[in-house]
C-alpha cells in the first residue's frame, strides 16, 4: 500500500496592528485549497491572527500554537489534518537584544515549534522555525548577526541530533540566510539533512519594489532527514500564493515569499 505525506511552509507576512486581517483570511483560504497534510506559518505577529487563522483552516483541526504575549511564540503556527502525538515550543537559547534593528526578532521569542505524527508506523517530526533576521545581508563569519544566527543553528543542530534516527526529520521556515553562507552549509552538512530544491535558482524572497534586486534569493527551505533504508520518492516545489479570486497584480498578493511545498510517498 502506497502512504503520502505533504507539507507546506509560509512566512505570512503576518505584520502586527491588525494591518494583516483581511490578507491572512484570503491567504488561508488559499491554503485550504491546496489542502497539504501539514502547513508550517511563520510571522504570524499577533495572537488575533490564531483565532482567525483556526477559522479559515477549517479542515486542520489540530494545531500547535502557542500563545505569548502579543503574538504566538516565534509567531509560528503549524496546522495539521491529522492529530499531533507531540507538540512543544523550544525558545533559540540567544534572544538577547544586541541591536535595536532586531527588536521585532527579540519582541516575537523567536525558537522552534515541534510537531510529531504518525502514518502507517512511520513515525514523522516536523520543525517549523524562523530565525533572527540579518537586516544588512551580510552573512560573513565576523558579522553580529549572522554570529547570532550561527548560535541558532547549533541550537538546532542540537535538537536535530537528539531526534530518533527511525523517524522522517522535516526542517522547514525562513531561516533568513542564502544557501551560498556558511550557516546553510553547516546546519545541513553537519546533520545529514538533504534539501529537494537544493538545485532551483528561483527565489523564495520576493522584496517589494525599490529593496535592492541582491534580496532576491532563496531564504526559506524544507530539509529533510529519511531514515535509513527507507525508500521514499519526494518531490518539492516553490509556489508563488495569491489571491486567486482578484484579476489586479496588487490585489493578488498575500505575502512577499513563496511557499514550498513537498510530497513525500513510500
């Protein structure tokens, strides 16, 4: 008997204030349609948004968010159609305010939200995280903020070595540095993980008119670990979500990244 899975990570572009409201009510919609097993969110800056996005998810009725003082922790949501055996938050260790640029990063808790389920035996964890911003695009070893950034990722080199080796590993979310850093190369070499759009010179980043074209680049990934002697076919793609319903380029957009999707059968 052939199994699938599908999943779907977005960083909503959830801005605070409520400035998100109407756009995350369209974009859910859109979600629904495309209807993966899970979805992973990131950026969602407001605990208003859970409700609304619990609402227009109708059929994923189990999620993991966990709620905070103005927004979700992390401003992470993951949804899922089938029920979760686990779920749990683990805050980035270094969350210190260094740089005023970087309150938003500080104000959100920014960490990792943890979700397991199970499909014929296979047991499957999913990590769906964002983390801290390098507002100048420098991604160099002596740069502050990638320093912070590289504080995260041994963090979550840390979990990743802690998770049992029979399980499917899914890493997905903005993690806000290129494949061509260091920090890609390290979180991915160091842990084993593969990426299925390793290859795709597409960017998942779409800056708004005026931001430098060098920002458009891929900051977002899914990587995987397959257990050994495990035969899957994965398939992964970028997709641009919009407003399907509206016929104006302006009206159509819901975020400034894409999504990545992947399917995964065994």
């Amino acid at each position: 008997m052939k199994h699938e899975f599908s999943l779907l990570s977005l960083n909503t572009f959830g801005v605070p204030f409520f400035l998100g409201w109407g756009r995350l009510v369209r974009l859910a919609r859109e979600l629904e349609q495309l209807g993966p097993t899970v979805i992973c969110l990131q950026e969602i800056q407001q605990n208003f948004y859970t409700a609304l996005l619990k609402r227009h998810l109708s059929t994923y009725p189990h999620g993991a968010l966990f709620p905070h003082i103005y927004a979700p922790k992390g401003g992470l949501g993951t949804f899922s159609r089938l029920p979760l055996t686990l779920q749990r938050f683990e805050p980035y260790l270094d969350r210190k305010l260094r740089h005023l640029i970087s309150f938003a990063d500080w104000a959100l808790y920014k960490g990792v939200v943890v979700v397991e389920l199970q499909i014929d035996g296979l047991k499957i964890l999913v990590l769906n995280t964002h983390l801290n911003a390098n507002y100048f695009g420098d991604w160099r070893h002596h740069n502050p903020l990638a320093l912070i950034q590289l504080r995260q990722v041994q963090q979550l080199s840390h979990m990743l070595r802690e998770m049992p080796a029979d399980a499917l590993i899914i890493l997905c979310g903005d993690f806000n540095f290129p494949r061509t850093s260091f920090l890609y190369e390290e979180l991915v070499t160091q842990n084993g993980l593969s990426d299925p759009l390793h290859n795709d010179p597409r960017p998942t980043y779409r800056p708004f008119p005026l931001v430098p074209s060098r920002w458009k680049i891929s900051l977002d990934y899914i990587l995987l670990r397959v257990p050994q002697g495990r035969a899957c076919n994965i398939q992964a793609d970028i997709l641009p979500v919009e407003d399907s319903t509206k016929k104006n380029a302006l009206q159509r957009f819901l975020t400034d990244h894409c999504a990545l999707t992947l399917n995964i059968s065994w």
